[in-house]
C-alpha cells in the first residue's frame, strides 16, 4: 500500500530539516576555530590523550604561529595538528555532503522506526534503542579511524582531514548509514521472541546468467560515464570516490527494481521519482550557494572556482548526481512507490 502523500511530505521534510540541523552542528565546529588550528594540549593529563587516546586535549593556535614553529628546524617540539577550520562541515561543497546525512536519517527514520505511518507502540523503544546503539557505534568507530590515522600523520597534515577526505560529516553519516544497513539487515530492531523456519533454498532459481550479463553492462555503464565525467571535469580527478557510489548506485537499482529492463518497464513510478527528484535537487542547491555564497553546491561553484580554479567548478557535480540518485531511490522505496504498476483486471459479468 503505497504511502499517502501527506506522509511522503512529511517524512521527506523531517529528514531535511535533521539533515540540515545535523550540518549546522559540525558547521559550528569550522566557526569555532576560525583562522586557528586545533592541536594536541599535551600539557594536560597523559600527553594530552583521554579515553584509550581516542579524544585528546586540544588548544586553539593561530595558524601563522603553528606553521613558524612546524618549519623551523631548531625548534624540536612542533605542534600536532588536530583539526582546521574546514574539516568538518564541508561547506564548500554543502550540496554534496548534505546527501549523506539525508539517506542516513531516511533509513533511521522509514526503515528502521517506521516514520510516519508504521511506527509500532510495542516495538518503538527497542528501535529507539537500536538508533541509540547505532549512533554510539558510529561515535566510537569514527574516533578510532582517527586515533589510528593519527599514528601515521605528518606535520602539518590535520588529523582529521587525514582521515575524512577534509570533511569529518562525511565520514560519521557515513557510518551511520554503515551501521544502520548493518542493524536493519540482523533485524535488531524488529527482533521477535518467535523464530520462523529459515527458507530453503535449494530449490530456487536464481537466473544467475542473466543477473550477471545485465549487472555488467550497467557497470559498464557508469564506468563509461565517469570517465566521460572526469575527462570534461565533472568529476573529482582521481573518480575513486564518484565511481564508488556510482557501484552502489547500480547495486541498490538492481535490487530495488529488477535485474533487466523487462522488470525496470513495470516500475515507472519508483524510477520517475528516483530521475525527477534529483533533477530537482541540483538547481535546489544551485540557488542556496547563490544565496548564501558559503554553502557550496559542488557544481557551477564559485566558491570551488575560487579555491581550485574556474576549470574545477564542476568537480562535484557526478558526485551529488550519484547520492542524490541513490537518496531518491530510496525514498521511493520508503513511501512504497517502487513496485510494479498494477493494471486493472477486467472483470466477468
């Protein structure tokens, strides 16, 4: 029964607005430092570390400072960079890391709680557990890929930026979105003292020539595509990134609506809103940086033009192409519009 339109609107604007709450939180942090550096206080406790040395002490030092001592060779104790304004937000490119949140809080929200038309009463405090464990797993994941990036770190390179591709956002949504994927597979939140008998597959068919011959040719696909994107600088120069969710993009698609194009034909509907709705969320963005000249939309940016130079605009663009796809076809899933289309059947009189 797909879901009512009142809801769909519903549960898409909760998770804009947590998605752009959840930003302005790690926005806050750049604010914060300014044109300074964080850097391990080791004057504090046990060289500055706490907490099996996953949050150390930090200080505020202004960065001409940090970058004096770093280069001089006679001085013997440099400064240990934790983090720089710029590392955590990413508001450069807001239009792409706001997408990770947003397919992040959808799977917490539809997937996981059932938000806004299937929220059981019973069940609703063991998902809120579930999400509650989901965040601390993702806290604590996150500290320790720092923690372990910091042993290899090398003046002056930020701890974080070493380990989040210059934006720590990315890298907690990400997780979350990990670690939910992970809870919602075992069913942790939806757990029933009642087991049911596990399928047998022995006799299944599984169609596996056709499953691979098509998975293929659409990786062949977007293969073909990012290269054509990265050639016309669309695309970020090493595309390790983009073709990524580009893989993941392929996978949930074949999952979602079908193997071959005689299944994508009987499912309009999921594919209209996985195309439009993207289409939609580029000029969205487009206008916000326009208006607000520091939330960056990844794309025709004047704020990537003036870092990276003009030829470099558009590096985001197969970037935020590839996770909106990814967000809207799943949202079409959430609001149970990604099934086939069912004809009306004539009946006998």
């Amino acid at each position: 029964m797909p879901m009512k339109i009142s809801h769909a609107i519903l549960l898409l604007v909760v998770c804009v607005v947590c998605a752009a709450f959840n930003m302005q939180l790690f926005s806050g942090l750049d604010e914060m430092m300014g044109d300074q550096y964080w850097v391990i206080d080791s004057t504090q406790g046990d060289h500055g570390w706490y907490a099996m040395g996953l949050l150390p002490h930090v200080k505020k030092v202004p960065k001409d400072v940090v970058k004096a001592v770093n280069t001089d060779p006679n001085t013997k104790d440099k400064y240990i960079i934790y983090a720089q304004s710029g590392d955590f937000a990413g508001t450069s490119v807001y239009g792409i890391c706001f997408g990770i949140p947003l397919i992040m809080y959808l799977i917490w929200f539809a997937f996981i709680i059932g938000f806004p038309d299937r929220i059981d009463p019973y069940l609703l405090p063991r998902r809120i557990f579930t999400i509650a464990v989901i965040i601390g797993c993702s806290v604590i994941a996150n500290l320790f890929l720092m923690r372990i990036a910091a042993d290899f770190a090398r003046d002056p390179m930020s701890r974080i930026a070493n380990v989040a591709g210059n934006h720590a956002s990315l890298l907690f949504h990400n997780a979350g979105i990990w670690f939910a994927i992970l809870f919602s597979a075992l069913g942790t939140h939806g757990h029933s003292s009642n087991e049911v008998q596990a399928p047998d597959s022995r006799n299944w068919q599984t169609q596996a020539n056709e499953k691979f011959n098509w998975m293929f040719t659409m990786l062949g696909i977007v293969t073909v595509l990012e290269v054509a994107l990265v050639k016309n600088k669309l695309a970020l120069p090493d595309a390790a990134v983009d073709y990524s969710v580009w893989i993941i993009w392929v996978v949930i698609f074949m999952r979602m609506y079908g193997f071959s194009p005689k299944y994508w034909v009987k499912r309009p509907t999921g594919i209209a809103i996985m195309a439009v709705g993207t289409l939609l969320t580029l000029p969205v963005f487009y206008l916000l940086e326009r208006a607000t000249g520091t939330l960056g939309a990844g794309f025709a940016s004047p704020i990537l033009a003036k870092a990276l130079g003009a030829e470099n605009q558009n590096v985001g663009l197969s970037l935020m192409i590839s996770i909106y796809l990814v967000f809207w076809m799943e949202f079409a899933a959430a609001i149970r519009r990604n099934g086939p289309v069912k004809k009306a059947v004539a009946q006998k009189a």
